[in-house]
C-alpha cells in the first residue's frame, strides 16, 4: 500500500500532465512567463510545506490533507495567469452536492478538461467534477490570494 506522499506525487504527476494537455490546447491564448505545468509543479511543492499552510490556510496540516483548503487560491491564480474567461469556467462543487465538502476547480474550455491543483486528500474518494457548477469569481472570496502569488513566484524562480 502506497503511503500518503507517495500518493501526492503520483497526483503531482497526473495533474503535471493534465497541465501539459491544456497548455498545448490553450499555446496561442497563454501570455505567462511560466508554463501552466510549472505553475502546478511548483504549487503543490507549496502545498507540502506546514508553514505555508497555517499561513494560508490558518489550519494546521493533517498527515492526509497537504493540498486542503487552497482549492480556491489556486484556481483564481491559475484563472488569472493563464487566459481568464476565455479559457476557463471557474466551477464548483457546492458543500450540500457532495458530502466531502465543496471543491472550486477549472475546466478548459478548449478540452472540457476539469483541472484542480489539488483533492487527493479525499483518497480513496476521487473528486466528482462532473457535478461542478459554474461559480462567479466575484462572489469568490481568497483573502491570501496575493501572498500566495508572491510564494509561487518565489517557487517558479527556484526551477
């Protein structure tokens, strides 16, 4: 049995090329300085370290949950970098669809593609993205949105 970082590299891995897809679908409409895979690659290296998280997320970090709580800074970050609303629907899973909890993600629309930088802290429970709703980024609050940028720029240099 695969212990839990094992698993989160696995889904580093996975979600690392379900950026690769999007960004060779979405080439012509991305203006980053980073690629899409090295935003994903270097965001859930953030997601590993407990101080990092209590700041962010102001919880202190389970054994299980390294990625919890940063679903929604993540997606409006990526959501800004990488093209806004003519790339993406902003979604979510509301709290009351799914009994794990609510969920904010992307999808492309270029590949239909749901893409979320985060969620294998549900294991063994997989992420039902097909019940996602649109969500209106404006109703959308992330308070550390901006300090979290800065902690990701300071990441991306470090590739």
């Amino acid at each position: 049995m695969k212990t839990y970082a094992e698993r989160y590299e696995d889904f580093t891995r996975a979600t690392v090329e379900l950026a690769e897809k999007i960004q060779a679908a979405n080439k012509d409409k991305f203006a980053a300085e980073y690629t899409l895979p090295q935003v994903t690659f270097a965001l859930r290296n953030i997601y590993k370290d407990p101080i990092f998280h209590t700041k962010f997320v102001s919880s202190k970090m389970e054994d299980n949950k390294w990625s919890s709580g940063f679903c929604a800074m993540a997606s409006v970050i990526i959501y800004e970098m990488f093209g806004g609303a003519d790339v993406w629907n902003l979604m979510a899973i509301r709290y009351n669809d799914w009994k794990l909890g609510s969920v904010v993600f992307l999808q492309d629309k270029a590949t239909g593609i749901n893409f979320g930088t985060t969620g294998e802290h549900f294991y063994p429970e997989k992420v039902p993205y097909e019940i996602g709703k649109p969500l209106n980024i404006e109703r959308l609050k992330t308070p550390n949105k901006e300090l979290l940028k800065k902690v990701l720029n300071f990441e991306l240099r470090k590739l």
